[in-house]
C-alpha cells in the first residue's frame, strides 16, 4: 500500500504607513513624536510551508505449525520546505499609492528558504506461538538531511516478550480465582534528531550561516556577518534508551484487576544550546552531551 500526504500554508502581507505633514500647531501641541512628518511606506510579502508525506508499506503473514508469523516493512519519506521574501520601502512619492517603485529610495528585501528531508526503513516481525507467547521485533533506520553526512544514518532497534501464563499453565486455568495473567518485558531505543523549529525544521542550524550586516549595502558595497552561535561539529542524533517490565493480572469475574510495570527511561546524546561569555565573539554554542549509560 502506497499512501501520499501533502499539507501547505500560504500567506501573503502588505503593511502600509500613509504619508502625512503634521502642521506646526500639531507638533508644539503633542509634543516631539509629531514634530517629525510621516514619509509614508509600504511593506509586501509572501511565505508558504509545504510538508509531504509518503509512506509504503507490505505486509504478510505466515503460519507454520504452533507458530504464527506476521512482518510489515515500512518506507518513509519526509520532505518539510518553507520559504519566505519581503521587500520594503520609505518615503512614498504620490500618497496612497502603495507600490515598491513609489518612492526614491532603494528597497530593502530579505528572503529566507529551508528544506529538510528524512528516509525511513522500518521493519517489525511478529512471533506468535500457540497463542500464549508473543515476540516482537522492530528496527528502523532513519536519513536525515540536516546532519553531517557522518550521521545523517542511525538505526534504532525494539524488541518485546509477553507470556499469557493464565493461557499457557493448565494449573492457572484450573484457578478459579484468577481469570488472567501476563507477563511482558520491553527492550528499545529510539532516535531522533532535535534541532531546528516548526519553521526551519533544522536546516542549517548545524552550520555556520551569514546574514547582512546592519548599515550594509553601504557605498555600493555588500557586507555579511556571521552568527552569534558556534555549532559543535558532528552533532549525532539523539537516543533514547527505553527497558520495560511488568504484568497484567485479572481476578474474580474481571471484578479486581492489577498492572504492574517498572520502566527506566534514558536519553544520551542531547542536543541543547547554552551561553558563553560574548567575550568569545558568541553568545551562544550549540553542544551535544555525550553521556553513555546504557
């Protein structure tokens, strides 16, 4: 089965300041924010977000003896794109005409556009036999555009055990008090990658970028400054390590009912932001932690 998902938004803007003279009565009146006319000016823009999601799956299943086998392979495709420009302008020529090109002056303009994409590889294998004990085996391994190429591929693997022994004992099912029991245990870890925003999706926020500098283009010249981050080089994907045990137990017609399950949970590799003294030229470094504990 192959199924395809596209969600986008698109917005577009103008903001406009009329061009007005304030008489000088006005001005020794209100005081000094009136004293200064209105040039008048117009500011237009667009941006748009675009996310796609394709996925393709298969799925099987198989039956040999006490053992019932069930497998789905699972690829993905994630594609995350937003662009955006503005262009703006001071002092209006002809009042209320609210166009780029009224005026003398030069336009300002910025743009900004982001893409990020992700592959995905999955796989789960279903064990089953004589439907009392139960095994599950996953593992996926993910691309993700906005890494290094070092690291951009991580592979996170699961598995889980469950034994229904009110099932499986004849001695539990000849106990009338007990109308179910399962045990289970978990073992898995997942990857993710946590960087970016809603907007950029994390891409180019693990490289050094460059804006335009305030006061530039001067004199005809361009001039671009870099940004007030520094970026750890190899940034890894984050990891979350997850163990899982437990049981399920139903009692007198379903009348009392327990769950019990104790779980550890652990993330290495984070990927967080923190301050430094501007002294270094930064305000900021964008450092993973490299703390194992498995």
């Amino acid at each position: 089965m192959g199924r395809v998902g596209m969600t986008t938004q698109n917005q577009s803007f103008k903001n406009t300041v009329g061009k007005f003279d304030f008489t000088s009565y006005a001005a020794n009146l209100h005081g000094a924010y009136k004293a200064t006319n209105l040039t008048g000016s117009v500011n237009d823009g667009f941006n748009y977000t675009t996310n796609i999601v394709s996925d393709f799956n298969a799925h099987a299943t198989h039956t040999e003896g006490d053992f019932k086998f069930d497998f789905t392979t699972l690829f993905q495709y994630v594609q995350n794109q937003n662009s955006g420009l503005g262009a703006g302008v001071n002092g209006l020529v002809i009042p209320e005409l609210y166009n780029l090109g009224n005026s003398l002056n030069t336009p300002t303009a910025s743009q900004a556009d982001y893409k990020a994409r992700t592959f995905g590889l999955a796989g789960k294998l279903d064990i089953a036999y004589r439907n009392y004990l139960f095994l599950s085996l996953t593992g996926r391994n993910d691309w993700v555009s906005i890494l290094d190429p070092d690291n951009r591929s991580f592979f996170y693997p699961g598995a889980t055990l469950s034994f229904v022994a009110s099932d499986a004992i004849e001695a539990l099912q000849d106990f009338k008090a007990l109308n179910f029991l399962k045990l289970r245990a978990s073992w898995s870890k997942v990857g993710q990658v946590n960087v970016g925003n809603f907007s950029n999706f994390g891409a180019y926020s693990t490289v050094p970028t460059f804006s335009q500098g305030a006061g530039y283009p001067f004199n005809g010249m361009g001039g671009f400054t870099l940004g007030d981050r520094v970026i750890q080089a190899g940034l890894r994907p984050e990891m979350t390590r997850s163990v899982e045990i437990g049981f399920e137990s139903a009692w007198w017609n379903n009348r009392v009912s327990a769950d019990l399950t104790y779980f550890d949970n652990r993330t290495t590799d984070n990927t967080v932001p923190t301050s430094i003294a501007w002294s270094s030229g930064y305000s900021s470094i964008f450092i993973e932690c490299r703390y194992h504990n498995w």
